[in-house]
C-alpha cells in the first residue's frame, strides 16, 4: 500500500512540475562577417546572371544572384557572383576575392564550376582550397579551407536594393 502513495506522489510532482517551453532558435547574428565597405574587383566583361528555370528546385534558386558585403573572418573582402544554377545543381559563378598582403595574395577574380549537393550546400574546390556555402535567412555563409586555414564569411545580396516604401500622394478634386 505504500508503494501506490510513492507512486501518486510521484505522479502528482511530474503534474506539477513546471512546463518548459521549446525555445525558437534565434537567427545568428552576422555583424562580424559584414563589410559594406568592402571591395573586390571591378568587372571589365559584362557577365549576366541568369534567373532560374522552373525546373531548377526551389532550394537552389535562392543560390543565384550577387552576394557580397562580407570578409572572410571579417577581414578579407570577397564577392561570389552566381550566374547560373541547373536543375541538377551545377553551378556557373564569378569567385571574387581582394588583395590580401599578409598571405601575398593579389586581387583575383575566376571563373568557377560549383555543384549544390543533396545537403543544400554549394561546393566547388581548386588546388588545396575548399569552399562551402548554404542559405541562412538572408545570408550566404560560407566556410574555406586550405593552406591559409579555415576562413568564415557571411554575405549579402548586392543586387536586391529594397525599394523605400512612398507615401501616395494625395490628389486634390478638381485638379
């Protein structure tokens, strides 16, 4: 008999325990990447970037476009411009980076073949150099590994400006 009070009592202290509430992830704050001042290079070939296909999955569209106003570890200005992205997840871009005098690299730009793979991540590669970049809110965050270690950055789109929103004007009768 007294084996059934624990158990109540136990039941009862579950009942009237205090509810936790499942905690929304908060988005990550960027500040740290962003760079508005930044600066790569200036582009002498006109190099169009195309709008994605209705065959291409919606996941991948949101690739396309130019992302910028960000520093690897926030000190080393780079811009990716995606021109194309294929149903199949093959990827056309522009990979953009400043001069960096501290690891002799000059101010580059390339043309690079990339694929987004089944874990929403685009990737490409050349010689010992990684790169990664995924989708989060409305950056492009970015991860590269390789002789000159591991570098993060957090970019944003450059071509969409958001349009101030105007009052209407107020027409008079009569006018």
């Amino acid at each position: 008999m007294g084996r059934i009070y624990v158990l109540a009592a136990c039941l009862l202290a579950l009942g009237c325990a205090p509810k936790t509430e499942k905690v929304k992830d908060q988005p990550r704050d960027y500040s740290f990447f962003a760079d508005s001042s930044c600066y790569t290079v200036d582009l002498f070939d006109r190099f169009e970037i195309q709008p994605a296909s209705a065959e291409v999955p919606a996941e991948y569209r949101g690739f396309v476009g130019d992302w910028g106003n960000g520093a690897w570890n926030g000190n080393w200005c780079h811009d990716l411009k995606i021109l194309s992205v294929s149903p199949t997840g093959e990827v056309d871009l522009l990979d953009m980076h400043a001069p960096k005098e501290s690891i002799g690299a000059p101010a580059t730009v390339f043309r690079r073949k990339a694929f987004i793979n089944n874990e929403g991540e685009l990737r490409f590669a050349y010689g010992a150099e990684r790169h990664s970049y995924r989708l989060d809110g409305r950056h492009l965050v970015g991860k590269r590994t390789g002789i000159g270690g591991e570098w993060e950055i957090a970019m944003t789109r450059k071509d969409v400006v958001p349009v101030p929103r105007q009052r209407p004007e107020r027409l008079a009768l009569g006018d």
